[in-house]
C-alpha cells in the first residue's frame, strides 16, 4: 500500500473514533471553533452560558480574553477580525449579556467586519416564559446581523458554527450570532468534523460577468480624467496589490473612502487622500472634476456623495462590488460590476491599456497646492493634528491606529500617513462612540509583535474606559492616545456652525484625572500639555512594554476642516474658520 492511502485510512479511522464518541454540546463548541483556526475568544460569562465556560479548561489552544463589558467583547473581536482578516468571536451569556453586544455587532454589520457571537440561552423550557435573564435575542439582532440561529439540539451545534463561520467570511462579510439553550450546552451529541457545508440559495460571487468587465474597461481606457474611489471591499478582499496594478499602468489617481484608508499606499504619487464631509478638499474636487469614477468596494455613503443630485454630475460611474444590493443605492451607475474585488480586477487590468496622463496628474498636484487640507495652523496651544502628525512621523507610517468617530478620527484619518494594508481600524459606517479602546485591545492580541495605538477622544474614551483592566490583565502594550479637550469636539463644532452657537451638553466639566486614571489601573500614565514635551512623551509610550495612557491636553475648541456640510456639495465647501 502506497504512504497517501495508508495515511488516509489512519483518518478514516481518528474520523470514527471522533464520530463514536459522544461529547457535550459545550465541547462541540469548543472543538469546531478549533477546527475554524480559532485561536483567541472574548467573552464575559453568566449563568446560562456557564456550561460552555465550564469546559474551556479541556481546550487550552481557545485563549480567552475576559473583558468587563460585553460591547467590549464585540469591538474587540471586531478589531482582531479587521486587522487580521480572520473572524473574530465573542461569548456573551443571555439576557443583557446578550443585548451588550448589539452595538458591536451593528459596527460590524456597517463596516462588513466578519465576527461569530456565541450566545447562551434559558432552558428550552423555559423559552418563552419570560425567565430570568430571557430575551428573543435572535428577533433583536435580526436586523444587525448577517444571519443568526436559536439552535435547539446539540446535534446541530457543529454543523451550525461551521455555516456561521462560512457565512461570516464569505461573500460581503458580517456577524452572525448562534443562541443556544443552557441544557443544549450540556447535552451530547456526535460531533463530525469534516460536516460539508451547503446552504441552499446562499452563492458567494467570485469573477465579474465578461460582458460588463468589458464594458467596464472600455470606459476606463476612453477616459481622460479617471478617478479610482477605493473602498473597505478592497481591504476585505485583499486587492491592495490589483488596485495599486490598476492605478499604475493607467495612472489614474486613488481616493478612499473613510474605511478604504490603507488600502493603497499613501506616501505613493497617485494617491489622493480621503473625500467628503471632512475628507481633503482636493479629493473631494478630483471626484468632482473627473469624467469617469472608477467605485471599487465602496458604498457611495452620505458622507462622500453629499447631494446625490449634485455629486460629480459630469462623470461616467463603474461600481466594483460584491454586493449588488449596493448598486445605484445612492448614485446612478453606468456599468455595474459583481463580483469578488480581487477577482474582477485579475480580470480587468490585463485588458486596460497602459497609459500615461501627465495633464490630468498635473492637475492632481495643483489641487494639493491649491487647497492645502493637511496644513495645521500655528497656534499657543497644543493641538489635535500635531499630536497625530507627530505620531506618524515617528512611527513612518508603521502602526495600527484604532479610533472612535469624532474629530480625534477625522484628525487620525487626515494627518497619520498609512502605508499598510489593515493598519486603520474604525467605526465608519455606525460611528461608534467607544469603539477604539476595545477593538485595540483585539487589534494587539492579533498582531501581538506590531505597535498598536488607541487614538481616542476624551468623550468616547470614558464610554468604554473599564477595558483598560483588560489590556492591563493581559499586559497588552496598546497606546492609549486620548485627545482631551473637555469637549464633545464634534457637537462643539456642529452647534456652532450649524446651530447659531446654541451650545447644550457639549462640555465635559467632570472628567476625571485621566493619568491618576492610569494608575489606578496599574498603568503607566503621561500628561502632555504642550507641544515642546510631544515627541519625548510619545518615544517614551512606544517605548513601555506595557499598556501607556497619554492624556493629550489640546486647544479646547478647534473645529475640524476641510468640511462639506451634510447633504450639501463641493459648492458648500469650507476650508477655514470664517
């Protein structure tokens, strides 16, 4: 017998073994986790997800990170997934362990970060009895969820993560939670690993349509001034190296989206910076000026498109996405295109003609001098930008930055030059208050050898501060970078452009000693107040093996431009403080 057949009748036989041995609902969980390539678990535990915790001792590959909060579990697994490319999980036990998580995995619902949330439920019997800590929890998530299950047999339990982990990964990636009963925990089964997953009516698309990559190519190679819009599908799908193909050999220029941001290289020639709202005035004028605009993983949203009525009214439009409920959403489109990022532009570059565009690059570059959105203005006060310009000086490029929503993102977004793929981490689609202190503390467990930073505000800082006893019970070295300014900076902002100066409930007059914060943690806490202690305060957090809180002390009021109003267009654009 040859070695291949001997080996296969060697697992034929561990199969059996396997199949012949009954194993507890928990332990079913555990093992086809383990059979996902999970490796790290976040998770809070209660009383009727007590049996699934009760056998993680069995399963010492599963690292379990236990975190104080259950939207901590979800951000953080969301934070790991999006910047490993992996599916992250979280446990929450029922009830309002369960409902904790909703907002972590309506993050990751908008932003199409693939996560599985493993739930425990009351009894079977007494579903429906409105038993202690009892909620519908898959009727709630319904609608922030790319599909969920009340799974009612442990018999089910292994064929139902392996769809979970399926569906989350594949196709436009998202959540997926699985409920299960206490006693379904603790009841055996057979478990078959090797279980094939088909689930009817679900495809996952891969090449484009030849006729519609045609179509789409002629447009591209007819064009004079294309402008590629890269999207968070290009990072998804792992296309960094097909888009920059793309760019290059017919020198169009890139912009992103918010979430697109380091999918193409920064510190390249054609890249264009982010557009809209408070995106760099040039983007959003490129996008305006062009005659063709080549969407790639993105969804022409709010923030970028303003009035759809009015945004880039002269130009051709492809859209390149994976989902074609997406399609002509907010924009007419000319040529539609389905299908996998990656896979459909391995179809188009080969057939787009090699080309240099010397006036319209030329025209790229005036755009830059002329509206030069990154210039910080000179001010007595330490201020938000030059904390981050500082921070990118210092590490060239070479971090992973997680942040909130709020001025401290736009000031992350605009002036930290990513160079990487997966280095920005953050809540675009929901705007998630919060998010950047937990999905940091995943983004470090995923890439325990990369500097991580926590660009943070002081507002959404404290919505979800108590994580830091998660990064200290773990000695994760994440940097928590806090730009303080005693304000809701984004409401400040908006109050007084928007609202005739009618401030209400946008000062923070009780916030707490951020460094005695620190160290009541047991963390190592630096105040920093002005600009000459800047880059010896952040040498000296990169420098700590441990977890830094820098509390940034920035001017208290300082309005974040370029800005486009919402619903407005490039016509509405503000540049600076009238």
């Amino acid at each position: 017998m040859g070695r291949d057949f001997l080996i296969l009748i060697v697992k034929l036989l561990l199969g059996e073994l396997v199949m012949s041995t009954k194993l507890t609902g928990s332990q079913i969980v555990c093992q086809a986790l383990l059979n996902e390539g999970v490796e790290v678990v976040f998770g809070l535990p209660g009383g009727a997800i007590l049996p699934l915790y009760g056998v993680l001792r069995q399963f010492p590959q599963l690292k379990h990170v236990l975190v104080r909060h259950e939207q901590g579990a979800a951000h953080a697994a969301d934070g790991y997934s999006r910047s490993t490319g992996k599916v992250g999980v979280a446990f929450a036990t029922s009830g309002p362990g369960a409902t904790n998580l909703i907002t972590g995995l309506a993050t990751a619902m908008m932003d199409s970060a693939p996560l599985v949330a493993i739930t425990g439920q009351v009894g079977r019997s007494a579903i429906g009895t409105d038993a202690f800590q009892e909620t519908d929890i898959t009727g709630i998530t319904l609608p922030v969820t790319k599909h969920n299950y009340l799974v009612m047999r442990a018999d089910d339990i292994g064929k139902t993560i392996h769809e979970a982990f399926h569906i989350a990964r594949t196709g436009r990636p998202g959540p997926v939670l699985i409920d299960i009963p206490k006693d379904v925990f603790q009841e055996e089964a057979y478990y078959d690993p090797d279980v094939l997953v088909t689930i009817p009516g679900y495809t996952v698309p891969t090449k484009a349509n030849l006729p519609d990559v045609v179509d789409a190519v002629d447009l591209i190679n007819r064009s004079d001034r294309p402008v590629i819009l890269a999207g968070h599908g290009v990072i998804i799908s792992k296309a960094h190296n097909e888009l920059k193909t793309l760019s290059e050999k017919s020198q169009i220029p890139v912009v992103t989206t918010l979430l697109g941001i380091s999918s193409f290289p920064e510190d390249h020639i054609l890249s264009c910076g982010f557009p809209g709202m408070h995106g760099m005035a040039y983007a959003s004028l490129i996008l305006d000026q062009s005659d063709l605009i080549i969407g790639i993983g993105t969804r022409f949203d709010d923030r970028i498109v303003g009035d759809p009525k009015r945004f880039s009214v002269s130009s051709k439009k492809i859209h390149i996405d994976i989902d074609k409920s997406e399609i002509g959403k907010t924009v007419k489109i000319d040529v539609p295109v389905i299908g996998n990022i990656r896979d459909v532009l391995k179809q188009m570059n080969p057939k787009v003609i090699k080309k240099n565009r010397p006036e319209w690059i030329g025209h790229m570059e005036d755009l830059k001098r002329q509206h030069p959105s990154l210039d910080i203005p000179k001010s007595d006060h330490l201020l938000g930008q030059r904390v981050i310009r500082t921070l990118s000086d210092v590490t060239k490029g070479d971090a992973i930055i997680c942040s909130g929503v709020g001025q401290h993102q736009m000031w992350a977004a605009q002036h930290f030059t990513f160079t990487e793929p997966n280095s920005w981490i953050s809540s675009g689609g929901l705007g998630t208050m919060g998010y950047e202190v937990p999905s940091a503390i995943g983004a470090q467990m995923g890439n325990p050898n990369k500097l991580v930073w926590s660009i943070c505000g002081d507002g959404g800082f404290q919505m979800t501060m108590m994580e830091l006893a998660t990064a200290k019970e773990n000695n994760l070295p994440v940097k928590y970078g806090i730009l303080n300014n005693n304000h809701l900076g984004m409401i400040t902002q908006w109050q007084g452009l928007f609202y005739d100066h009618d401030y209400q409930a946008e000062t923070y007059s009780g916030n707490p000693d951020f460094v005695k914060l620190a160290e009541a943690y047991g963390i190592k806490g630096i105040r920093v107040t002005n600009e000459k202690d800047l880059l010896a305060s952040i040498l000296e957090a990169n420098g700590h093996p441990g977890p830094v809180i820098v509390d940034f002390v920035i001017e208290k009021v300082d309005n974040v431009y370029p800005m486009i109003p919402a619903g407005q267009s490039i016509s509405e654009l503000i540049e600076e403080n009238a």
